[in-house]
C-alpha cells in the first residue's frame, strides 16, 4: 500500500480528489473552494495600508488561511513520508528541449538549476520568480480567482465568466510557455 | 440569508473550528505533491500539448465537483451545521480577460498558480518563497490600482 502511495498519483485518482474537495469544503463549513483569496487575506491582515479593496473583516476569512497552511504542511508531509524516489518522468521532448537550457534536473517538482537562492540574483532568476510571482498574483486578483476558484469550484457551478477565466488562463499560459518563457530561459 | 444564531456568530472567531479546513488543506497538499500537479515541468508539458496528465486531472476535477454541486442542489444537502448551502454566482467583468491572461503568463512561468506555491514551499523548495511574497505584492498592487484599471 504504502509503495503505491509512494509512485505518482495517476490522474484518475488525483483528479476526482482534487474536485472532492469543493462538496467537502461546502457541507463541512459553507466555503467556496478559492485559493487565490488567501493572498488578499495576507494583504488585509498584514499590510492593509489604506485601500478600501483590503479593509474588510478578514477575520472571517480565516479558514481560507488555515486551508493554505494545511496545503504547505501536505506538501511536507508528502515528501518527506510518501516521496517518490525516481525523477520526473517527463515527455523526452520537453526533455530535449529543457536540456538546451541547461536544465537536467529532475529530482524536484520545481526545476532546482534555474529556481535556487543563487539564481534568484540573475536576470533570469528574477523573471521567473518575482517577475512570475507578481504576475500570478496580480492576474488572480484581477480575474476574481485562480485555477481553483474559477477553473474548478466556477466551471462546476456552471459560472460562465470562470469558462472565460479559464479560457484566457490557458490563453496566456500557452502565450507564454510556448513564445516568451524561451527568451527568458536562454538568458 | 437567514439569521446566525449566537453560536453560529461565536463559532465563526473561534480557531479551532478551522482545524478542519486546516486538515483538508493537508490533504489537498499531498494530493497536489504525490500527483505532481505541483511539478513546473507538468505545467510545461501542460502548455505544450505534450501530457495528457494536467487536462485529465483538471476536467476529471472538474466532473467530480460538477456532479457532487448537482447533487447537493437536487437533495437540498446541508452543512454539518445544518445550514443551507450557498452557492456565489460569479459576475462577468473585463478583469476575467484581462486578469486571466496576466495569471496565465504567470503561471506558465512559475509553474504553479497559488495553490501550488504553498506546497513547493511546503517540499523543501525554500526559494519558492519569494515567489509567494511576490505574489502577495502583486496582489496589493492590483488592490492599490483596482479603481483605476478597466473593468
């Protein structure tokens, strides 16, 4: 059992765990699945400055950032109790392709020759990490949600300006990966 | 909406209720790491039509939630408290285009969208928390700017 646990989760699986969690958000407490909020809730309880955007009763809010604590904590738990102990396995030709770019490590889930402390000081380094950070954040808030309030918990609830969401996260995904993220790895 | 009853208002500033979200978070977390959803290079594979992997978690994801939303509607299911639950139309605005393209940008970059961040965090990807406190600051950005930018 636990070796099973140990190999990658097949889609079947994961999938249907992931859309579980909107009914059991909802029956165990009334919550919307939504994970981008928790950075507006950091922002409200941090740093709320003067901005009407963030003066609300966060505190109400909370359990969104326990759920994302909780997230932080699964994330250890599965690397440290249920680590897969093989690489990546990814298709050969984004292999070949990441090869030109220096990149061969696949021992993380994040690519370790490109996002580490050092790199972090690059050009490179710094447009993929705060750059894309920023985006990530800044395009969330701005579209209402992230690929789990609009993409999962909008598209269940049949919501169509989340099929719109949805549609223009891929847009820019595909914009990026495919055109820009090249320029930026061959810095 | 109906009236909170006392405990109801009590419950709602008290921790340890959370623990339960907490919990679901833990287990959306490992869910997230042992299916790789959380790997940049799936998300690459992703937006290069090269895997299967990332469309067949997010719609299988997405008939599970479609059909269990069905279901508490048609059997009127309510929460463990007893309350009727509430669903949240979501209003069309131009910040879903607008929006939806910048995070996809992001995303195809950082190879995680917020769920995400918090569990390469949570692997050991130390650095990934620049990522997050980057994303927190383009959050206040957007919060700084909301009036200003088309809607």
């Amino acid at each position: 059992m636990i070796e099973f646990l140990k190999h990658p989760w097949p889609w079947y699986v994961a999938g249907p765990l992931i859309g579980l969690t909107v009914p059991f958000l909802l029956i165990i407490g009334n919550k919307s699945f939504g994970i981008s909020s928790s950075l507006r809730h950091i922002c409200a309880s941090c740093i709320p400055g003067n901005i009407p955007f963030f003066k609300y009763d966060w505190k109400k809010e909370i359990w969104n950032l326990f759920f994302v604590f909780g997230i932080f904590l699964g994330g250890a738990i599965a690397i440290n109790l249920l680590s897969n102990p093989n690489p990546i396995e990814v298709n050969p030709k984004l292999a070949s392709e990441l090869a030109r770019y220096g990149i061969t490590n696949y021992n993380n889930l994040v690519p370790e020759d490109i996002m580490n402390w050092q790199t972090l000081f690059t050009l490179k380094g710094f447009l993929i990490m705060v750059a894309g950070g920023f985006l990530v954040g800044f395009g969330t808030r701005y579209a209402g949600g992230c690929t789990s309030g609009h993409a999962i918990m909008g598209l269940s609830n049949l919501q169509l300006p989340s099929l719109i969401a949805t549609i223009c996260f891929m847009i820019g995904g595909f914009i990026m990966a495919n055109f820009i993220l090249p320029i930026i790895l061959s810095l | 909406m109906k009236q909170k009853t006392d405990k109801e208002k009590d419950l709602e500033y008290k921790w340890y209720p959370n623990i339960k979200y907490l919990i679901a978070g833990i287990l959306f977390g490992i869910v997230f790491v042992k299916s790789e959803v959380v790997s940049w290079f799936r998300i690459q594979e992703m937006f290069r039509l090269q895997s299967f992997h990332m469309y067949g978690i997010i719609g299988s994801a997405v008939m599970t939630a479609m059909i269990s939303i069905f279901l508490i509607k048609k059997f009127n299911i309510k929460t463990i408290y007893g309350e009727q639950i509430e669903f949240h139309p979501k209003k069309f605005n131009k910040g879903q285009i607008y929006g939806g393209l910048i995070f996809g940008l992001g995303w195809a970059i950082t190879g995680a969208c917020p769920g995400p961040l918090f569990a390469q965090i949570g692997t050991g990807a130390t650095v990934v928390l620049v990522t997050l406190l980057s994303a927190i600051a383009g959050t206040w950005v957007y919060g700084y700017f909301k009036e200003t930018l088309p809607h």
